[in-house]
C-alpha cells in the first residue's frame, strides 16, 4: 500500500510540479535532384516525463499514423525521446521540378503556400513563401498539460538558396533551418534556380542539328560552286 501511494506521489509531483509536457517539433523536408521529396517529422518530449514513456510515445504513433506518415520509430535527442515518421513523395511535374502542393494541401488550414515562382524556357526562379499557424495547430488541443516549446522546420535542396529569411543556412547554402515561433506570426520564405534538363537537351539537341544542317548547306554549295567552274 505504501508502495501504491508513494507512485501515485511520483506521478502527482511529475506531473503538476513539472507543469506540463514539454512538447519539441522538428519537420524536414528534402527535395532530391530527380523532384521527389521526403519528408519527415518528429515528436519529442522532455525526460522529466520518462515515466509515462509508453503512453506519450503511444499517443506521439497515433498522431503520426493519423497524419499519413509511415515508417514510425523511436528517437532519443540529448534531454527528450519520442517517435519520428517518414514519407516519400514520388517526383511529380517536368524534369527537375517539383510540386510542394504534394506535401502542404492547399486545404490545410495552418499550412498556406503563396507561390510567386517564375518559369523560364531554361529554369524555374523559385519564389515560395509558406505562412505557418502555430498557435492554430494547437488551439484545438484542449490540454494546459501539453506546451510546444520548439518548432523547427529544415529544407534540404539538391541546389543553393539564394534568399531566404531563415535563422540558419548552411551545407554550401543548400541547406537552411527555421525556427518557428510560439504566439506569433511565422513566414517560411526561399528562393532559389532549379535548371529545366530537359529544356536544354532540347535546346542543344536542336543547335546541333542546326549546326549540321549548315555544314551540309555549306559543302554543297562549295561543291556546285567548283562544278560550276
């Protein structure tokens, strides 16, 4: 009986002395140099609620399921653990292109992508800006014993960022992480030239028949000119 009670104290003093769980986010997202994406995330939560391990991670897999990602597996990251899911998203559009419409739905209420991108025969001047509602990802959650502390967002490019208002870029300028704030508004902006391969092969392909076409032109007029002498 004491035993009993001194668990319930454990978890009591855990709980409501801790105040809450301490809720981290971390999303990444990398486009690969064929178009297609993956896309991951993770749910973490602070050590001092190791006790209930089980049912947050337990809880963390449903959410996840429920969000359509697969490949569930525990993480631990220095003071917390929790579960990370995966999906990839296979190549969609032109060669060399891709489509974020794929990963953040434009019925997504707390996801809203503002595409200003430029499409030239050659490449695609890529100008994304995507407005985050934090706050609204949560209002619904009716629970004081759960408290995003972090939300970091990363984009991984098979090319280099030439703008962007993130709080980190690095890996040669492909790379570049976002810290999204809590309570406040959050703008996800990059800007970045992804060449269209295909575009070019044709574009070369056809210089080079051009470029055959005069040669030709050329020794047949060179030819009927000294037969006509």
């Amino acid at each position: 009986m004491k035993k009993l009670v001194s668990i319930f104290l454990l978890v009591f003093c855990t709980v409501f002395l801790t105040g809450c769980v301490d809720l981290k986010i971390n999303e990444e997202l990398t486009i690969n140099q064929d178009g297609s994406m993956d896309h991951s995330i993770q749910f973490l939560s602070s050590d001092n609620m190791l006790i209930f391990e089980k049912e947050i991670k337990d809880g963390f897999t449903k959410t996840l399921s429920e969000k359509g990602f697969g490949n569930l597996s525990p993480v631990k990251e220095m003071d917390y653990f929790g579960v990370k899911g995966s999906n990839h998203i296979d190549k969609t559009g032109k060669i060399g292109y891709f489509d974020l419409s794929s990963c953040y739905d434009s019925s997504n209420k707390y996801f809203h992508l503002i595409d200003n991108s430029v499409d030239y025969f050659l490449f695609k001047y890529y100008d994304l800006t995507v407005n985050v509602d934090v706050d609204g990802m949560f209002s619904d959650v009716n629970n004081e014993m759960v408290t995003l502390s972090e939300y970091k967002f990363t984009l991984n490019l098979p090319v280099k960022i030439l703008e962007s208002n993130a709080n980190n870029v690095y890996n040669n300028n492909q790379s570049a992480t976002w810290l999204l704030s809590i309570g406040g508004k959050n703008s996800i902006h990059a800007e970045f030239i992804v060449i269209n391969i295909q575009n070019i092969v044709i574009l070369t392909c056809s210089l080079v028949l051009l470029l055959i076409l005069l040669i030709v032109l050329l020794i047949l007029k060179k030819k009927k000119r000294l037969k006509n002498k």
